[in-house]
C-alpha cells in the first residue's frame, strides 16, 4: 500500500497561458517528489446547482470529490478577480462543500497561493479565501501565498524567482502539514 501523502492540487483559470495553471504544474511536480499529487480539471465541472445535486453528483464532481476525499492536503492556486474569489475556483469549493457540515474538505489541510500581475500578490483574493476554507476545514494553512509582480509567462514557465518562492512556500506548508500524514511521514 502506498502511505505517502496524497495531495491534490487546484488550479482556478482555465486560460492556455494562465499563471495560476503554471504554478499547479510546478506544485505538483515539486510535490510529486514527497507524495502521491492529483491535479482535477475544474474545466467540466459544472456551476454548482442544488437540483444537479439532488440528482447524483455529476461525474466531474465525483472525480474531484474523489481526490479531495483521497488526499491529506489541498492546495488551491487561484487568480483574484474584482478583489475577490473567481467563480470557478469559488465554484469548486461550493462543491466540495458539501453537504452541509460534511464536505470532503474537512480534516483536509488547505493552502492558498495566488500568482499575479498586481504588487499585492492578490492579497483580497487569498483573504477572502482563507474565510471560506476556514468555515469547512480546521486545518487551514495561515500563511496564504502572494507572488507579485508576475506579468506573463516565460517559455511556458513561471519566473525562476516566482518558482522559488512557491517551493519555499510549499516546503513550509508541507512541514506544518506533516502531523496529519501517514505515520511513515
Ligand atoms: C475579470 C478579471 C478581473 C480581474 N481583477 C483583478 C483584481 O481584482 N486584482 C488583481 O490583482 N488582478 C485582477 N485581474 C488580473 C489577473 O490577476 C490576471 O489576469 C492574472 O494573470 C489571471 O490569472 P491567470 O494568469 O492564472 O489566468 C483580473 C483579471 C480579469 C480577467
């Protein structure tokens, strides 16, 4: 049986060139070194709709649900948009939500990270979101991540000094997350 750390990572922008989309590619390649790392696609997952959920989770809902569920931790990397949580990534957490008092997020440790154009590394965004995944996991990581500055991408990649700071941003949510990884850990 594999005890590593299960992990999954979010990523909520769905542009080819996103920044966001980026620096989940480089988490889950950073983080595939210490553990098992899944990587949903909320591109299909639909708005989230109480009669849609009354009627069995669609499946895109199920596979995200599922890695959710699998994984000990769960970083969201996220753009702002209008000083606050975009509707996909808000979207996704509304389902992961539930139901109410139950959803799969509980017990899971969550980080939050935004990468972005504006000096203050989307700190509305990372605010807003440390709210909400607050009121459905106590094991939320305190220390968000901003990374400034970051206009576009490099062939394909992130700046090396945007990549840096995520590693050592991950390196630090790994270690406060560690009590709840398997024992072996
Ligand atoms: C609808 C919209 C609203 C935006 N609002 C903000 C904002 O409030 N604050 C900010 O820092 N950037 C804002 N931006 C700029 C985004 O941060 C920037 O486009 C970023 O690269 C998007 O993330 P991505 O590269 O992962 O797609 C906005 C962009 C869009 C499209």
């Amino acid at each position: 049986m594999d005890d590593r750390p299960r992990f999954t990572v979010l990523a909520g922008s769905l542009r080819t060139d996103s920044l966001n989309r980026a620096a989940a590619d480089f988490a889950a390649a950073h983080l595939s070194v210490k553990g098992k790392v899944e990587c949903p696609d909320l591109a299909p997952v639909p708005l989230f709709n109480e009669d849609l959920e009354l009627s069995g989770d669609p499946s895109p809902v199920q596979n995200l649900k599922q890695a959710v569920v699998s994984s000990q931790a769960i970083l969201i990397f996220t753009p702002e948009y209008n000083s606050g949580v975009p509707a996909l990534t808000k979207n996704a957490i509304d389902w992961l939500s539930r139901p109410y008092g139950a959803g799969c997020l509980i017990d899971r440790v969550v980080g939050i990270a935004c990468v972005g154009p504006s000096s203050r590394g989307g700190e509305n965004v990372r605010e807003h979101l440390l709210q909400t995944c607050t009121g459905l996991t106590e094991r939320v990581y305190p220390l968000t991540l901003g990374v400034p500055n970051v206009f576009e991408l490099e062939s394909g990649r992130l700046p090396a000094i945007a990549e840096a700071s995520i590693k050592a941003w991950l390196d630090e949510f790994f270690t406060f997350s560690r009590k709840w990884f398997p024992e072996t850990n």
